[in-house]
C-alpha cells in the first residue's frame, strides 16, 4: 500500500538508504545520516512536499520525496523528485507505482515541473525516469567525487502541468495532505 511518510519511518529508511550512501552513487552523500537525522528530514520535508511509502505486510519496501529544486522564490514550481526501492523489492511496480502518485501529489499541489537528477550512467534509473515520461534536460560534467572517481549528472525533467502566466501559489504540502479528498485519493493508489 502507499500512505503518507511518517517520523517513525526513520529506521527503515536509513536501512533502504544506507548502501546507497556507502557502496552506490545514487546519493552524492558519504556519511551515513543516522536515524533521528533521517526522522528530522522526513519532518521538516512533509511541510512543504510529499514523502510517500510502499509498505507491504508491514515492511517499508520503498520510499519517495520531493523536495526544493533551488532556493530562489521563481523556482517555486519545480521540484526534484528521489525514489529508493529496497534491493529485495526491485522489479515488482512498485518503483513506477510510488513514483507516480509522487507526480500527481505534485500535480495536485500546482507543481508544473519534475526533475530527476542522476548519477551517471545510472542505467536502471534513466529507464525508469523515461518510462514515466521524463526526458534529458542537461549533464553535469564530473559534478560530484565519490568512490575514488568522478561522476557525471544527469537531469531528467517531466512537464506535469502547463504553467499559468502569473501562476498560482503552489500549495503546501501540509494544507494538502489535511484534504479529505487527497487522503481518500491517496488510499485508493496503495
């Protein structure tokens, strides 16, 4: 099923996370957070964009963000989109599953623009990001120094919605997530 990310989530997050940060260049990232920080990101995210969950029979299987592209108020309407999927639960759906009800949360929220960003070649994640609609929009040349190399990056980007001149305020994520409608949406995804 697909629910809301919650603080107590931490633990398995950290878990699907960790190889991520100590063996793979899905994340620049080098040290290992460590739960409570896990927790206070997941927190501080949920005020302002969706952090969602594939759990199954009570097992955290997968987890996807969005978070904020760049900081200036005129990147409002586009953010960047990060899904991680345990290594046991690969190849089921459930990566194209979470990924999209993240888009249409962002949808929802008045997001027009979704960016993946990769680390290069990152073979399974361009496919991926394609088969949802996402198409290149730039690299970054030996943009980040991990596992004894440089990296190239990718950026994949995905229109969700055609913006408005003047566009609407985008809604936060915590005024959404109260809906009712977007709580009974969001359990007829899972």
């Amino acid at each position: 099923m697909i629910r809301l990310a919650t603080g107590d989530d931490a633990a398995a997050f950290h878990a699907i996370y960790a190889p991520h940060v100590l063996e793979g260049v899905a994340t620049f990232e080098t040290v290992l957070p460590g739960v409570d920080a896990m927790r206070d990101r997941v927190l501080a995210r949920l005020e302002h964009y969706p952090w969602l969950v594939w759990e199954a029979s009570g097992d955290v299987l997968a987890y996807a963000y969005a978070s904020r592209f760049r900081e200036r108020a005129a990147y409002d309407w586009i953010a960047e989109t990060s899904i991680y999927v345990r290594d046991d639960a690969q190849r089921r759906g459930i990566a194209r599953r979470l990924y999209g009800t993240l888009l249409d949360t962002l949808r929802e929220q008045g997001i027009c623009q979704a960016v993946g960003v990769i680390t290069l070649p990152g073979t399974g994640s361009v496919a991926a990001h394609e088969a949802m609609g996402f198409a290149p929009a730039g690299v970054w040349r030996q943009a980040g120094y991990k596992l004894g190399r440089w990296w190239d990056v990718g950026v994949w980007q995905k229109t969700l919605a055609e913006p408005a001149n003047p566009p609407p305020a985008v809604v936060p994520f915590r005024r959404l997530r109260d809906r009712p409608d977007w709580q009974t949406w969001l359990a007829a995804q899972g």
